[in-house]
C-alpha cells in the first residue's frame, strides 16, 4: 500500500538575542535559557521533531548575546522528552575529538536526542577575532568533510586512525560510543562544494528559503550526486513562518518587519556573506541572489512565502514537500505564542493534506 511520509518540522532555536529578523519591530521572543525551555516544551507538544541551535561567536546584526549551542542543546533536551536538538559546531574553533565525546555523551545522557549541524563559516570578522585561521572556500568544505568523517569514525571505530589534512588520528579508541543510530548530520550551503560534500558524507543538506521551483532544482542536483555515491541525502528548507486569521493581516506583519528594518545591519551581513558566497570558484553562495528585503531574515525565509493563512500555508508546505523538501525549519516572530499556533492550526491541515492523498493512492492501487 501507499502511504506517503509526513514531512517534519524544525524551528530555530532562539539561543541568539535579536530573534530572527534584522528589524526593531517588537518581538514577544527572548534568547535566554528559562523562555527557550518552554518554547521547546511547547514546540514538542505542538508536533515539532526537531530544535537547531544556532552558533555565533561574536556580536553583530542585532544579535548582541549569544548561548554556546551544545550546551545550550543540552539543556533544552533535557527539558524535554522526544524533541531532537541540532547543535551547531564550526570546524576549526572545534576539533573533532572534542565535538565527538561532547555529542556522544549528550546522546548517552538523552537517548539518542541530539544531532549536529556542521557549519563550515561565513563570519571572516568572526574568525578574526578569535585568532582562527580564515580558508578560502573550498578549504572550508574540505575541513568541514574531514570533520565529518572524523566524528562518525570516532563513533563507530575502535583504535581509529585518520590522516587528513586538517585532522590526524592514531588509533583512538572513545568511549561510550553513540546509541545506534549515530546521531544525524546535517550540514548547509548552497555552493558546488557545499553540494558535492554533503553528497558524500550528510544526512541532511539544509537550504536557504526558496520558492517550490528553486528548490526543486537543487534537490535534484544533490540527490544525483548522492546517487553517484550510493547515498540518499534529505533535504530542510528554511521558512519563516507568519499565520495569521487573514492574509491581509499576515501580509501586514511582513511589511512592518521590512519596514522597521535595521538597515545598517542587513547591509553589514550582506557584505559578509556574499563575499563568503562570491570566494566560490562558481562566484555564488547560498545568498548570491538574495535581495535587501530577503536578507531582513537573514536566512532568506520570506521566499518560502508560508505566510498567509494557515490553509495556504498548508498547502505551500505541500508544494515545498512535492519539490523534494524533506523537512521545513521554521523562524516565527512570538515564538512562543506563534509556534503554539502552528502547532493547533498548520500541522493539523498538513498532516490532512497528506493523508487524503494517501488515501486517493491506495484507492488507485
């Protein structure tokens, strides 16, 4: 019988001050540990599987406090009872050894509720300032794949040996290893490297907002080059999320954030990030084409347009769904309030949405 799998859903965590727009509108959403608590709570009753931590280790765009993110992932999985956090880790402030035995030990201590999110850099200034070595390009994809492949040997391999060039290992042994299944890797990028590495060593790519159409191209760029692996790599696409009773009303909410934009910020992270993305040899990144208004969620989640009601955003979830996407990572404005919403009034019309056209396939079999 055919049944179709539910896509999943994500939210961001808020770890980060500023909330997830680059704007002085007010935001019911606090990036310290006691509201993200409850937000996880809430998010896990509401029908969200996953949490991704953010990582950031200087100020700037708003963003003035930030939380480590894996102990900040492991504080909210323990207040929590299915929810699986995604930490972020950045390859050259981290080194494999250590992100292993941190991540293995929270596994141990959740159940196997936690995951990773490799985020190979964007931030030179970030780099600079904590005396870290900034690569070109490509090289941060390589060391972000060697980290990889480190990690998963680490937890899968006794007397492990690695001969990279960035990390070497010899016959290391850690333990206690990960519960089976290792924890899931997901991983970021729009670029040639970024794609071609997830090919050989993700479980996840995750992908800037992007219309049904844009993303359908991408997915189907990385799922052939996992094919020539042997591998299957899911696909998240990141949405920020405005539902309201009315279009009208949601639609108003969007132009007061770009309106109360901080402009001065956007235009700084769009400095660093498309000089990141331009280092390409191809000369494009995961923000190549992003305009001022994309960038005032500087993950480009108004393109995913789930703004509306929550029967469109439904049915653009389903859109998003039947381009390739796996899985929706979601930004709100109230998180609290909003992710409660999404929860009572959006994943109950997916979930219809996709049951009824299980039902229409069964029937046709």
């Amino acid at each position: 019988m055919t049944t179709e799998t539910p896509i999943k859903f994500a939210y961001w965590v808020p770890n980060v001050s500023g909330g997830l727009v680059i704007s002085n509108i007010e935001q019911r959403t606090h990036w310290g540990i006691d509201y993200n608590r409850k937000l996880a709570q809430i998010a896990e009753a509401a029908g969200f599987e996953y949490a991704l931590s953010q990582i950031r280790f200087t100020a700037g765009y708003g963003a003035d406090n930030q939380h480590e993110s894996v102990s900040f992932s492991h504080a909210l999985a323990a207040a929590t009872e299915r929810l699986k956090i995604i930490a972020a880790l950045l390859p050259g402030p981290w080194n494999p050894a250590l992100a292993a035995k941190q991540i293995a030990t929270i596994n141990n201590l959740t159940e196997g509720r936690i995951a990773v999110n490799v985020v190979s850099g964007w931030f030179r200034g970030e780099f600079s300032a904590i005396g870290e070595p900034w690569l070109d390009h490509d090289e941060r994809y390589r060391r972000s794949e060697e980290f990889i492949r480190a990690m998963r040997g680490i937890w899968s391999e006794d007397d492990f040996t690695f001969a990279g060039d960035f990390y070497r290992f010899r016959n290391y042994t850690m333990k206690p290893k990960p519960i089976d299944p290792q924890p899931e890797i997901f991983q970021g990028g729009s670029s040639r490297a970024a794609r071609d590495m997830a090919a050989r060593v993700s479980d996840w790519y995750f992908t800037n907002g992007n219309t049904p159409e844009g993303l359908a191209t991408q997915v189907e760029d990385i799922r052939a080059k996992a094919a020539e692996q042997g591998r299957r790599v899911k696909i998240g696409i990141n949405s920020f999320a405005i539902a309201r009773d009315t279009e009208a009303e949601a639609r108003a909410v969007l132009g007061e954030i770009i309106d109360k934009a901080n402009p001065d910020a956007v235009h700084g992270f769009a400095h660093e990030v498309k000089n990141a993305g331009a280092a390409s040899p191809e000369g494009e990144g995961n923000w190549a084409k992003s305009s001022f208004d994309d960038l005032v969620q500087y993950n480009d989640g108004f393109r995913s347009n789930l703004i509306g009601t929550p029967e469109q955003i439904a049915g653009r979830i389903i859109a998003l769904k039947d381009a390739g996407a796996d899985l929706v990572l979601l930004g709100f404005l109230h998180f609290q309030e909003e992710v409660e919403f999404f929860g009572k009034r959006v994943i109950p019309l997916v979930r219809e949405l996709e049951a009824n056209r299980s039902r229409t396939a069964v029937a046709a079999e």
